[in-house]
C-alpha cells in the first residue's frame, strides 16, 4: 500500500474547488492509487516520463511514483480544458525529495 502526499497546500485547495461529483472521483482515484489498483488507467507523458496523469471524466490528476518510499506525490488535480498541459509539470515537484 502506497502513501498519499499533496506537493503543497495548492493541491488540496484545488480538490476544493472541485464540485461534490469531482471530488468524490478524486477520492475514488486516490484509494486506487494508494492501493495500486491495476484497473487503474494511468498513462507517463511523452514530455515528462516520470510524471504520469489518471483521468476520469473531466478530472486530471498528475502524480509521480516514490517507490523507495512507498509514496505517491500528487502535483496537480485539475478539470480538463486547454490549459492543462501547457505548464511545465516538473514545477509543481520541485519542492519534492
């Protein structure tokens, strides 16, 4: 079983401003990950390999994976539109060890 960890307060505040519905399927994504649940989708991005997102429906959340730890870093939970990936994701880790 893997640990939850918010890269900083941002996260949380972005969970929320989610509605009642997001939030609840980020709660569903984020027992999955903390079980490392295989039916889980997850997918690395062409651009960072060791950042990979989840999604569902409208709701993109972007970890990193600390197997040493045993511990999953969320950087960035965020409903889809045209400016979730024009960021350079490795930002929102930077403060991560």
């Amino acid at each position: 079983m893997y640990k939850i960890e918010f890269v900083s307060k941002r996260v949380k505040k972005e969970i929320q401003s989610l509605n009642f519905n997001e939030q609840q399927i980020v709660s569903v994504i984020l027992d999955a990950l903390k079980k490392n649940d295989g039916n889980l989708v997850s997918e690395k991005l062409n651009k960072f390999p060791d950042i990979k997102r989840t999604k569902k429906h409208r709701v993109r959340i972007f970890y990193k994976i600390d197997n040493d730890h045993k511990r999953i870093l969320i950087g960035k939970v965020c409903i889809r539109d045209s400016s979730s990936y024009n960021h350079d994701m490795r930002e929102w880790f930077k403060h991560c060890a």
